[in-house]
C-alpha cells in the first residue's frame, strides 16, 4: 500500500467507526503516539507515525476509546492492562475496491496517569495490530498486518 494511502487506511479508522456508549460522563486523556513497527502486507515496510488524543470513558472495567469524539474501539481492563479491539471498519479506494479490516489493541496504561510499572515520563505503552478481513484490491491480501507501537503521556480529564 502506498505510503499515503496508508496514512489514509489508519487515519479512516477514527472517521469509519461507530462502536460503545455515548453517555456523557467524564473521560480521561492520552496523547498516544502511533508508530508502524511491522507490515506484512507490502513488499517494502510503509513508514507511518501519527499523534491522537485516546479519550477512554469507562464502565466498570470496560473501556469505550474515542478520538475526536467519536468511538473507535472498546475494550477491559484490569489494573493497568488494557485490551481493546474494534468492530470491522473499511474504507473504498479511489479505484473503487474496498478494504476492511479489525484493530487489536493492548497496552500498559496508568488509569487517572498515576502508578503502575511504566518509564518515567510514560503513561501509555502498547502494541496495535491491523488485520486485513477483506479486499478488493489486488495489492492487499486477506490476513496481512500493519503493527503500530503505542507510547503516550497522560493529559488528564476530558469534561
């Protein structure tokens, strides 16, 4: 995949998704850094690093991820572990094919920015996994999967 269609791929996970609760309770904050560690569904590694703000809302120990206001994945935690996953999401190309996809996500975190076993200076450590579930286009195979680190610094209340 092109580097800018890949930017796109990513980028319309947040615009595509409508998943969680919508209640208006307090969330919480992470600027979370999102970098390509591992692709295997180009030849040649797409480069890819992004900033977003996670706003978590929780329920318990489950867990709505939204970014721009807008739910993206959900999840549960325990402690400082979270597990998080999306619905399946796509995007048509400008060739008309479409691509699909699902994103898995897990991540050290410090809930509220306070303890757990972290570096100092991060909040937030984690790995995201971007699984193709369908193409229509021929450069892009069912299965592959584009790997993101995931490093962030907690912000603070969302009200």
């Amino acid at each position: 995949m092109r580097s800018q269609n890949r930017l796109l791929f990513l980028a319309s996970l947040v615009a595509l998704s409508a998943c969680g609760p919508t209640d208006s309770a307090t969330g919480y904050v992470w600027q979370v850094e999102l970098t390509g560690i591992a692709d295997t569904c180009n030849a040649a590694a797409q480069g890819y690093q992004e900033t977003f703000d996670y706003v978590i809302y929780y329920d318990g120990a489950l867990a709505d991820l939204r970014v721009d206001g807008e739910s993206f994945a959900t999840g549960t935690f325990e402690g400082c572990n979270l597990s998080y996953s999306s619905p399946v999401m796509g995007e048509q190309r400008e060739d008309g094919a479409w691509v699909k996809w699902i994103l898995e996500g897990e991540a050290t975190f410090r809930p509220g920015g306070t303890s757990c076993d972290l570096d100092p200076g991060v909040d937030w450590s984690g790995e995201e996994v971007f699984t193709i579930k369908d193409s229509e286009d021929k450069d892009i195979e069912v299965g592959c999967t584009y790997t993101l680190s995931a490093v962030g610094v907690y912000q603070g209340k969302d009200e």
